[in-house]
C-alpha cells in the first residue's frame, strides 16, 4: 500500500509540473502577441504623423496631372504634325457639276418619299373621325415644313394644303369651323415658298371658308383678319417670292368689289382693302348695336396698321371716314339703356385716337390729313 500511495503521489506531481509548464508557455505566447500589437500601434501612428508632417497635393495639381490642358496638346499636334504647303490644300478633290447635281436628285428623291409616308400615315389618321381635326392641323404641320425646304417641290406642300382645306370643309359644327380657321389662315401667312398663282388660289379659298361663317361678326373679324395674307411686308416673304404670271381669279369677285390692276399678290394693297372693306358691310349688317360698334373700332384699327406699314391703297381719307362713322354711332348709343357698354367702347375708341396721335407725333408729315374728329 505505501508502494502504491508513493506512485500516486509521484505521478501527480509530474501532472502539476507540465501544467506549471503549459502556464508558462501560454504567458510567454500572450506576451510577445501583446508585443507585437504594440509594435504595430507604434508604426500606424508614425506612418500618420509622416503623412501629417508631408505637404498636401491641390485638387488642380491632380486633375492637371490626369487631364493635362488642351492648349499643351494641341502644342504637341501641331509640333508632330507634318506641315502642307498651300498647294497641297488645294490638291483637295473637287466635285463636278455633275456630281452636285446627282446628288441634289438623290436628296431631293429622298425627302419626297418621306413625305409620301407621312401623307400615308396621316391619311389613315384622318379615316377615324374623332381624330379628323388633328389630321388636318397635322396636314398643316406637314405642309409648312414641305414649304421650307428649297429641295421638296412646291407641289408637295400644295397637296398638304388640299388635304387640309378638304378635311375643315368636312367639318359641320359651326363653332369647329370658327376656332379651326385661324390655323388655316396662319399656315397660309406663313408660307414662303409658293408662286404667285398657288399662293392666290389658297388665300381665296380661306376668305371664302371666312365669309361663309355661320354668325355675322365671326365673318366680320375672320374676313378682316385674311387681310394680312395679302400683305406681307417682311423681309422674310420678300425675299422668297416668286414670280409667276398673272391670273384670271379675283377676289373682288367674292367680295363684290369691281376688280382691277392686280400688283404683287405679297403686297397687294387693293386686296387687303377689299377685305377691310367687306369686313364692314359684313359689320354694318349686324343687328346689335353694340356688336357693330366693337367691329368698327377693329377695323379702324387694322386700318392704321396698313396705314403705317406703307399699303398705299390704305389712304388716309378711308381712317378719318370711319373715324367719323365711329363717332356717330357712338353718339346714337343711349347711356341709359347701355352706359357700362358705352364706357367701355369710348374707352376702346380713345385708345386707338391715341395711338394714331402718337404715330401722328413721329410721323407728322403722313398722318397730318387723318381727322380725329
């Protein structure tokens, strides 16, 4: 039993020993971790203070490093460029008249097609007839940009034009036909490419569509309004007109005036008058007091615009008669019955007087036989 007893006691102690041991190496291993995290802590927070202490670089300094400036390398192109003598550049193949003017058809064959889809496509537009009003302000669209380019033909814009006067003729609500009008009447204006003859043919077939408005002052203001189709003194329109040979149609015929000479029709003064002068019979016809009153003023006022843009036919005699007109009808309008209307009519007559009294005041001399009353 002692034997036994002293092996016991000599085992365990070699087991505390290598515990003692393994302790040991364990304390030994923590240590030198510990002595490396520091060493690693010291390094970061020299390499900080070295980045401190180092002069910091300008965003500019960066970006003229990654993108240097254009004027160095356009230097640089040059300075490798090799250099050509004058002669050279005007060794540069030159094409023939022939070759132009290939390539003209070729462009001008080109955009004719387009064109061709484009009618298609609206034609089909214009079959749906909830959607007959949009195919022909698109038809317009068409038409004027047809018109602005020399290469298309003038033919091309003219049948846009068609397609447009057929679909507004199948329009059957008055008020449609009053508020599509004025689209026809600009797209006409603003043309410049037509001849004499298509251009008289579209302006006379608006001033019908305009004189045959359901109400009286609706025909008053859209006759007047056409007008302006006869006279257009921009440089634009001037500069595009074409000559062409006169023609038979006369637009006196659809007013009921007496025809005459026919001059330019950009500039046709004696049509413009016509128009001014329908407008007033149109106005004078009405059965509403006021609404002929309103109409005259208008007039008066389209009267001194032609008046000061040099329309000849637009004399002065003409301004100072409907400015007495205006005045007596103004005179016969009872304030008891109608003094708001009243008021405001002088209110409208006084400030077209003073608008020809200060042209009257630049131009003294053109507007001195115009009576105010």
């Amino acid at each position: 039993r002692r034997q036994d007893k002293n092996e016991q006691d000599a085992s365990s102690q070699e087991k505390s020993e290598d515990s003692e041991d393994e302790g040991e190496n364990e304390q030994t291993a923590s240590d030198k971790a510990g002595d490396n995290d520091q060493e690693t802590k010291d390094k970061t927070e020299a390499s900080k203070s070295d980045d401190e202490d180092e002069p910091k670089s300008t965003d500019a300094e960066d970006d003229s490093e990654v993108n240097p400036p254009a004027e160095n390398e356009r230097e640089k192109i040059e300075k490798t460029a090799p250099e050509t003598s004058p002669a050279e550049k005007n060794d540069a193949p030159e094409r023939s008249l022939e070759e132009l003017e290939s390539l003209v058809k070729a462009c001008t064959a080109g955009s004719r097609k387009v064109f061709q889809y484009v009618h298609e496509i609206i034609t089909a537009l214009a079959g749906v007839i909830t959607y007959q009003e949009v195919a022909m302000k698109l038809f317009l669209q068409a038409a004027s940009c047809a018109d602005s380019l020399e290469l298309v033909e003038e033919t091309v814009s003219y049948e846009f034009f068609v397609q447009a006067f057929t679909l507004y003729e199948d329009v059957a609500d008055s008020k449609a036909q009053l508020r599509l009008l004025p689209v026809l009447i600009g797209a006409v204006q603003t043309t410049k490419g037509f001849g004499q003859d298509n251009y008289e043919t579209l302006c006379t077939k608006v001033t019908q569509y305009a004189a045959r408005l359901l109400k009286k002052p609706d025909q008053c203001r859209m006759v007047y309004s056409c007008s302006h189709l006869f006279w257009d003194d921009s440089p634009e329109v001037v500069s595009k007109i074409k000559p062409a040979e006169s023609t038979s149609s006369s637009l006196g015929d659809l007013l009921g005036d007496s025809g005459g000479d026919k001059t330019d029709v950009f500039g046709d003064g004696k049509r413009a008058l016509e128009c001014l002068q329908k407008s007033l019979r149109i106005a004078d016809a009405c059965v509403s007091s006021s609404a002929h009153i309103s109409l005259f003023i208008e007039i008066l006022n389209r009267y001194v615009f032609f008046f000061d843009k040099g329309c000849t036919k637009i004399t002065a005699q003409y301004i100072s008669g409907l400015i007495a007109l205006i005045n007596e009808h103004l005179s016969q309008l009872s304030e008891d019955e109608h003094l708001e209307l009243k008021t405001q009519l002088e209110k409208f007559f006084r400030s077209t007087l003073e608008h020809i009294k200060v042209k009257a005041r630049t131009s003294p001399g053109k507007y001195a036989d115009i009576d105010l009353g």
